[in-house]
C-alpha cells in the first residue's frame, strides 16, 4: 500500500471561480495549471523533481498533453487530483491524470509526453533511462494512448489574432506557460462555439518555446468538429492544438 501511494500522488481541491469560464465549468487552461504542479510535487516526492535537477542544468519539458473532459468539475466542486509516472515511451516519459468527483467517478483524464533537457544546450539528455529504472513506475492507464502529434492542415486555415506575449503568460523559466498557450487556443475558437458548447477533449503539442515581448501569429482551421489552432512565430510553429467540443 505504501509503495502504491508513493507512485500515485492524490491531492484534494475545491475549484475556485476563477478557474471556471462563464458556465461555471472547468477551465482546460486551469486544469493544465493543476497538472503542472501536481506533476512537479510528485516529481519532488521521486527526487527527480525541480530542486533535484536545477544544480545540474537540467530540466523537465512537456512536449505533448491530452486531456479528455467526461464530466468536468464546475465551481465549488470538491475534488480529488491524481498524477502517476507511467515510464519510458520511445525517448519520452509518460505521466497521466486524472481528476475524481466526490464519489470517485473519473471526470476528466488525461495524459502527458515530457523530455528532459539540458538549459544550456536545449539537448534531450539520457536522465530518462534512469529514471524509468527507479521503481517509481505505475502502469496504470488514466488514458489508454499517449498525447498524438498534431497536424495543422494545409487547406482553410486563417489568421485569428496576433499576441504579444505579455508578463501574465511568462512563468518562472522566463519562456511563455504551456498553460497559456491552452487559453489563446480557446480564445481563438471563437465565443460561438467556446461559450455555447462544452470541451470533449484535446490535444496539445509544444513545439518551441516563446518570450516575453514576442509576436506571436494564431491561426484556425476548422473541419467538422475538428477545431485546430497554431501559434506560429514567423513561420515556426509555437504550438499546435486541436480541440472537439461536445
């Protein structure tokens, strides 16, 4: 039991109205910041965490992010958040969530691809191999795949907005929050649809990062319920996400 509770962090929360949009439901933005930290206290607790890597120039990076909304969380709701290091995928190590209603049904999961880079050179490095043999491993699905790529595609794609990244995106790494890229892409669906139609699931890829003071061009395309939107800076693509909503 205790080496269970070891690889599976569980932390309760009670959603704040500020982590809600006007329906008073769950934010996906909000819930990318919940997964952040519960990713970076449960790395903490493996010692493979912030603190554990920083003195070594090394650091943890999400390159890709899922998260499927079966019956989000609105304001007020007690919650239990849950995170597990699920090992090795090809040069990526897996960490999923999930986030349990008062009775403990499963009202959103999701799942998460992540490198370790060197700061200095930008380098993956080998940290993962080690990390995968600490017996910290849980195979417990919350997701059954991993975070896909995303393609933007080449036919009905339009410019949307064009964002200046400003001191509320920057975090603590001086780069723009992966959060925010989460909030830009909803702003960028349009109220239409964001205001009147729940979030079914998404996906998430980061592709580079950005700084403050950087002009960042958003664009949307849309096919059925197939909602894509990409940062770009130039002709670089920041990120790239796509988005159904029920």
């Amino acid at each position: 039991m205790e080496e269970m509770e070891n690889k599976i962090l569980e932390r309760a929360h009670t959603v704040a109205c500020f982590e809600t949009d006007a329906n008073k439901i769950l934010r996906p933005e909000a819930f990318m910041d919940w997964a952040q930290e519960m990713a970076q206290l449960h790395a903490e607790r493996l010692h493979f965490g912030y603190d554990d890597f920083i003195s070594r120039k090394l650091a943890w990076v999400v390159t890709r992010f899922y998260a499927r909304f079966i019956n989000p969380p609105k304001w007020k709701d007690a919650v239990t958040l849950r995170t597990w290091h699920k090992g090795l995928e090809r040069i990526m190590s897996i960490r999923d969530f999930q986030i349990l209603d008062k009775d403990g049904n499963v009202a959103v999961a999701a799942t998460s691809s992540w490198v370790i880079v060197n700061i200095e050179t930008r380098q993956f490095t080998r940290e993962h191999f080690a990390v995968d043999r600490d017996g910290s491993v849980c195979k417990e699905n919350a997701v059954e795949h991993s975070a896909e790529k995303v393609v933007m595609p080449r036919e009905g794609v339009e410019l949307v907005a064009e964002h200046v990244v400003a001191y509320s995106d920057i975090d603590m790494n001086g780069h723009t929050n992966n959060a925010s890229y989460m909030g830009w892409a909803m702003d960028a669906v349009g109220l239409d649809v964001s205001l009147e139609r729940e979030v079914l699931d998404f996906t998430i890829n980061f592709n580079h990062e950005s700084k403050a003071g950087e002009r960042v061009s958003i664009y949307r395309a849309c096919c059925g319920n197939d909602h894509y939107i990409e940062g770009r800076i130039a002709d670089k693509a920041v990120f790239t996400t796509l988005i159904r909503f029920k």
